[in-house]
C-alpha cells in the first residue's frame, strides 16, 4: 500500500464517521519517526518526521467499569516516504485537573514493506503484518477548557503474534494538540 493509499484511507474514515454530534475532539501531532527504545528492534527506518491527526468519541459508557474509554481513528503520514499507518483504538483520560495521562490501544494498517532485510546483520526489518498494534501514552496539560498539549508516545508492532521469529517495531514520539469540539 503506498503513503498516499494509507493516508487517504485515514482521511476518509475521518470523514465518514467523525459527525459532528458525536465527534468530541480533533487532534494533530508531529512525531520523531523510529526513535530507538526498548520496544523496538531495528526496522532501517528513522530520522524522518511523521504527521498524526485525529477524532476522538465521547467515552463509551457501556464500557464505565472500565473507565468509560473514548474511542479514536488516527492517521500517520511519514514525510520521507517510510512507514505510514492508519487505524483506530481506546483511550483513556486519567487526571481532572490541569495535569492528566492518557493511555489507549488500537489497531492500525501500514503500508511499509512486506519483506525487508537490514543489510547491516542480515535480519528480517519488515514488520511482519499489515495489521498491528498500536499502543500508546500521552502526559497532557489542559491549557484551557477546549485546548489541551501532550508530550506523546505510539508503537506500532504485531508483538510477535503474527509471526513468531521476528517483531520489529516503530515508536514515535513527539507533541500533539487535542481541541475539543
């Protein structure tokens, strides 16, 4: 699938479900692209920047015995033609006050390569899925009643479930702005 297929699947899913009446915020973030961390192995990608946006639902209270989540769709486009992704999930807001954390989890569809081997050692470097998670944590500040800014991580990776012998992965991580509708 190519960067801009991946993208324009983001943007209609945005589109076909994000009403207005139930649409509760829109966000957008820039992201360092295949930072190095403990959860990742090496995928030959980085140094390049990414671009999420987002429409996050009112918490589902079907679901309050588990903190009532909130829904999302988010669409991530590399800048310099490496991974992108687009999917949906559940988060969470954990915090009333100014200061808050907000975990979620979420499945997404890329369209980096299927096959791809890291010349430097020979290993698989591909991602081993098409589909893969995506979780994810934010430490946010709410900057007024409908703004608010978070210092944000997401991983993309299938955990080795869907292919026992390798599990590279990506993280991002970078800065989003939620504006509540």
């Amino acid at each position: 699938m190519h960067i801009k297929t991946c993208f324009i699947l983001a943007a209609s899913a945005l589109a076909a479900i994000s009403a207005p009446a139930s649409a509760q915020e829109v966000f957008g973030g820039v992201y360092a692209h295949a930072v190095d961390t403990p959860f990742t192995l090496e995928t030959t990608e980085g140094g390049s920047v990414d671009v999420a946006v987002g429409v996050r639902f009112g918490g589902i209270e079907a679901l309050d015995f588990i903190g009532s989540p909130q829904p999302y769709v988010v669409g991530n486009l590399n800048t310099s033609g490496d991974t992108s992704f687009a999917g949906a999930g559940l988060s969470w807001i954990i915090g009333k006050g100014p200061f808050y954390v907000r975990p979620g989890i979420g499945l997404v569809v890329h369209d980096g390569p299927e096959f791809r081997i890291d010349p430097a050692t020979g290993d698989r470097a591909d991602l081993g899925s098409r589909v893969l998670f995506e979780p994810e944590i934010g430490a946010g500040y709410r900057v007024s009643e409908r703004v608010s800014v978070e210092a944000h991580w997401m991983h993309i990776s299938q955990g080795q479930i869907f292919n026992s012998e390798q599990n590279p992965g990506i993280d991002m991580i970078g800065a989003r702005v939620n504006w509540r509708l």
